[in-house]
C-alpha cells in the first residue's frame, strides 16, 4: 500500500528554537547564573554551546534543515548589563545575528525575555515588585528601536505560567520564592508588562506580530465523574489559557509549546499532576500526541488567533523515538489545520543539545549533538528525517 502523504499549507513555517542562556555561554551576570552558583543546578551553564561565537554556523545548520524559521531570544542581562546602560556592542552582535539569519532566509522569531533577569533586576527588583513593569518597559523600547526592523515576530515573554509557578509557587527556579502573595503580585507584573511592551512595539513596529507562548498541557483525569471533569476543566483553562485570558487583545497570535499530556487526581488540598504513562522520554515526560490536537484546537475555539507551535521536542539521548516524536504530532497537527485553524508555524525544540536548566546537559533535545569540549556539531540521525519534512512541506503517514 501507497504511504499516504499529509501536505502543509503552502508557506507554513519551519522552525527550531533555542534561547540566549541555554546555547550562548559566558551569560554571568543575570540570575539564573547566581542560582547555579548556589549550587541549585546539576551543572553549571559555562560556555554551553557557544552560540555567542557560533551563530553564523548555527544558522547554517538551520538552512541546512530546510527550515524557513529560527526562534531565538535576546540575553537582556548583555544587553542591559547595569541598570539604565545599554551595551552597543552587545546590541550590534544580536543585529549581525538577525542579518545573517535574513542573508540565509530566515524567518526571525524572538523573544524579548526567556526567563532570564539582569542580575541587577533580580536584586532590587524582581517581577514581584512595581518597578519591574516600567524597567521592562524601557529594556522593550531599547530593543525594539535598535533590532525591530531585524524582527519579523515578537514573543515577549516566554512561558510566563512556569516563571510564576517554579520561580513563586514552588521555588524551583529563580528566585527561589514559596509565597502566594508574591506570585499574585508577580502575575499582575508580568500580565502588565506585556500590555505594555506591546503598546510599545506596536507605536514603534505596527505591523510587527507580538504574543507570548505558553506551556500547554492536555489534561484528563483519573477515574470518573461529575466532579473529576469539573476539575480538569479548571485546572487545564488555568494551568493553559489564564495568562492569554489576562492580556485580552493584547496579541496578535497565540503561541504553543506543547510537550505531553498531563492526568489529574484529586488530593489534598487540591489536585496533582502525573504525566501519562505511556513512552517515557528522557525527562520522565509521557507521549501523548493527540493532545497536541486538543489544545490547538481549544486554543482556536477560544481565540480564532493565529497559533504557532513554538516548542515540541524530545529529551532522547540515543535518538530512538525523535522522529516518531515529530512525525505523530505533526500528523496531530495537521488534523486541527484540516478543521480549518489557522497554523502559522511548527518549531522542534530544540535545534542544540543545549543547558535545560536545573537538569544541566543531561537532557539530550537536539537534533544536533554538541561536544561538551570541542563544541562540535554532529547531526543525528532524526535530524535528516526533521529536513526531509521541513524541505517538502509534507510528512508521510
């Protein structure tokens, strides 16, 4: 029997993602650089991948994928190393990065803030206080006045739910903080500073499309019920579209980055979360590519908002299920595109084995290996079935 091929529309993008902290090295002077210091991380970030010097040949590697799109973010804490002093140099390497992306055709995709703070921010300020909105606000204007001609889609911030529910619920990433009042305080910040921020750019770029993206999980429940389905509802509408349901119009496309599925059980004093107990990547993260259909399509329903998938990827050290990874929420992918949603864009996280924060280089997401000496690239081997996709516009079933 023929395979069957699923076609994507035509000029649908094709990306992979990587961000300032986890692939540049040297970034000592912002937070997340203190915090491995305190030894809260299995490793430290170091020279990671060397992307700071590298990025002419790791744009080579997206081209050579086939690729159209590159979503990478800017190190605020490079840029505006002390507070209220902008670093031209740093500024110009981020527009010689964005050119060479232009000169390779490549769409630019960029986030303005991908959890990292300024070291100076983090102390005296932190999303919990007021001031952070106006500091933000003015980083936001630098940015976009300097590179904003070099930016073709704008993401502020980047899974601003994680910031809140690590860095002030659980006190797993920066700042480490366990307070409900905090993390209130924090979220009306982090909710102003993008209604802000795109007040800003859109005074200074008005067609410049701006959004965040989100971590989004598909959630089912244990057992059955009235009440058990009640409460999925709320924690899926909480945990995947509280933050967009906050900045209102403020966002020209809904961003996705969707990994697994999650089950939720009743508990004291509220619920948990247990990932499917299906194929077990590295991580410990289930497979559940059928909720990749779920939330696009609720995201569609709720918003009727361009959505890309800004992140989908696999922490796989022997590279035995990358492939098949992709390949199955593609094909979940191109389901929700079949009913009509609008789907800009996917991009596989990530395009390095890069720092994956607390768990230090353990986690293998790459298509690309990275020698943790000689920083060389090797491509494996889920890497040619990613371009054989990107480069036909097409997946076979």
């Amino acid at each position: 029997m023929q395979n069957k091929k699923l076609k994507f529309p035509e000029g649908f993008l094709w990306g992979v993602g990587t961000s300032s902290h986890q692939v540049e090295g040297g970034n000592d002077n912002n937070d997340w650089y203190a915090w491995e210091q305190e030894g809260k991380t299995k490793e430290f970030s170091g020279i990671a991948c060397d992307s700071w010097n590298l990025f002419r040949e790791d744009n080579d590697l997206v081209k050579s994928l086939g690729c159209n799109a590159y979503r990478i973010s800017l190190e605020w804490s490079r840029i505006e190393p002390k507070e209220g002093e902008f670093s031209a140099s740093a500024i110009e390497h981020y527009r010689e990065w964005l050119l060479d992306m232009k000169a390779k055709g490549i769409r630019r995709f960029v986030t303005l803030n991908h959890w990292t703070l300024p070291l100076w921010f983090s102390q005296k300020y932190g999303w919990h206080k007021k001031g952070s909105v106006l500091i933000f606000q003015r980083f936001v204007e630098k940015v976009i006045k300097e590179l904003g001609e070099e930016i073709d889609v704008c993401i502020t911030f980047n899974e601003p739910r994680l910031i809140l529910n690590k860095g002030y619920a659980t006190g797993n990433f920066p700042p480490g903080k366990k307070n409900p009042i905090l993390y209130l305080l924090a979220r009306k910040n982090l909710v102003e500073a993008h209604k802000k921020a795109y007040v800003i750019i859109k005074k200074i770029r008005p067609d410049l499309p701006v959004g965040i993206t989100q971590f989004c999980n598909d959630f089912d429940y244990f057992g059955k019920g009235r009440w058990q389905n009640w409460l999925t509802e709320k924690v899926e509408n909480f945990y995947n579209w509280h933050f967009f349901d906050q900045i209102g119009e403020a966002k020209d496309f809904v961003g996705v980055n969707y990994y697994y599925g999650a089950k939720v059980k009743l508990t004291y004093p509220f619920y948990e979360l247990a990932t499917y107990e299906k194929k077990v990547t590295d991580m410990g993260w289930g497979v559940s590519p059928e909720g990749m259909f779920e939330v696009v399509m609720d995201a569609w329903e709720k918003y009727k908002k361009p959505i890309y998938i800004l992140e989908n990827g696999i922490a796989d050290s022997e590279d035995k299920y990358r492939a098949q990874y992709i390949k199955a929420h593609l094909r979940a992918l191109h389901k929700t595109i079949k009913k009509g949603v609008d789907v800009g864009g996917y991009f596989y996280w990530s395009l390095l084995d890069n720092f994956e924060w607390n768990e230090g280089y353990q986690m293998k997401f790459g298509l690309f290996e990275v020698d943790r000496k000689t920083m060389k690239r090797t491509p494996r081997k889920s890497s040619g079935e990613y371009a054989k996709i990107c480069k036909s516009n097409e997946i076979e079933v």
